[in-house]
C-alpha cells in the first residue's frame, strides 16, 4: 500500500469515526435522565460544538485540523471512560469510549503519514 493510499484510507476512517462520535454524543444526550430544569440543548451544544468546529478542516484534509482533533478528542475519551465505570459498562458509553480510540488513532496515523509525504502545517 502506497504512502498517498494509508492518507487516504486514515482520512476516511477519521471522518466516519468522527461522524459517529457526534451521532453518540446526541444519542447520548438525548437517552440520559437530565433532571427537568436541565436544558438538553444546552448540554448538547456542549458536548457537540467543539467537535463541529474542526469539520471544515477534516472535510478538506487540513494537518492541522487533524492534529488538534486527537487533542480534543482525548477530553471526550476521558469522559466516556469515567462514564462507563460509573455506568457499571453501559454499552453507550462503551461504545464511546472505542469510537473516541479510533478517532484518535486514525487522526494520529493520518498526521503521521501526511508528514511523511511531506505535507505542511
């Protein structure tokens, strides 16, 4: 497999990874008990809004948008790691916490193998 094969290839396993990460988070927010006075759209903005904020720059294949998402990404892996011992392993938050590692791992490989084609910053 070609260098230009693996950016491609990581470039799509980011972007429906983290399609799915922002699929969750609304499922999420939409299946917990809030209590009443809790606004669900407010949670949901902020659960939400700083993943949006590197779409345009996935959706463009930008290195640096790659870079700060496996930033970003591993506050969302925190949390869902403490939300699935909390939880005592829900499967939701299970399955959070594997697409945030995957996220992650395919942001950090994409970085990795633009560089090498010579991508800059």
């Amino acid at each position: 497999m070609t260098l230009t094969q693996k950016v491609k290839y990581s470039h799509i396993t980011t972007l429906l990874s983290y399609l799915l990460l922002l699929v969750l988070m609304v499922v999420s927010t939409v299946l917990s008990t809030l209590p009443p006075e809790a606004s669900r759209g407010f949670i949901l903005a902020v659960k939400v809004i700083p993943l949006l904020i590197f779409l345009p720059g996935l959706l463009k294949g930008n290195l640096r948008a790659h870079i700060w998402l496996c930033f970003v990404v591993l506050f969302y892996f925190t949390r869902a790691v403490v939300d699935a011992f909390l939880t005592e392993g829900a499967i939701l938050e299970a399955v959070i916490t594997a697409t945030t590692v995957i996220v992650f791992i395919a942001a950090m490989m994409n970085v990795f193998w633009q560089k090498r084609t010579g991508a800059k910053l």
